[in-house]
C-alpha cells in the first residue's frame, strides 16, 4: 500500500529536501528511497499531531 505523499512545511528546509529525494528516487524506479523519505516527512516535528512549527 503506497504511503500518501504529505506537503512540505513551506518555511522547511529539511521538508522541502526530502520531497526532492523523494521525487528524485522515484524517478529512477527507487520506490524504497521516496518511501522512506514520505516516513522521515512524517516524523518530523511539526508533521506531528499537536505539534508546533518548529
């Protein structure tokens, strides 16, 4: 099951990198890559439910 692509912070840069890795592994077939990037997008603080922007 594919996991739903999140939009990045647009004031983060850490978010906004990993959405190019992302990007980038998906279009040379690195399905693994783009996944673990959506995960780290996903952990990062502010993605958090009751989380603040950081």
């Amino acid at each position: 099951m594919p996991v739903p692509h999140q939009s990045p912070a647009d004031d983060c840069p850490a978010c906004a990198r990993l959405r190019e890795v992302e990007r980038a592994a998906e279009a040379v077939g690195d399905y693994s890559k783009a996944t673990d990037c959506r995960v780290l997008r996903a952990r990062h603080p502010h993605n958090r439910p009751g989380a603040g922007a950081s």
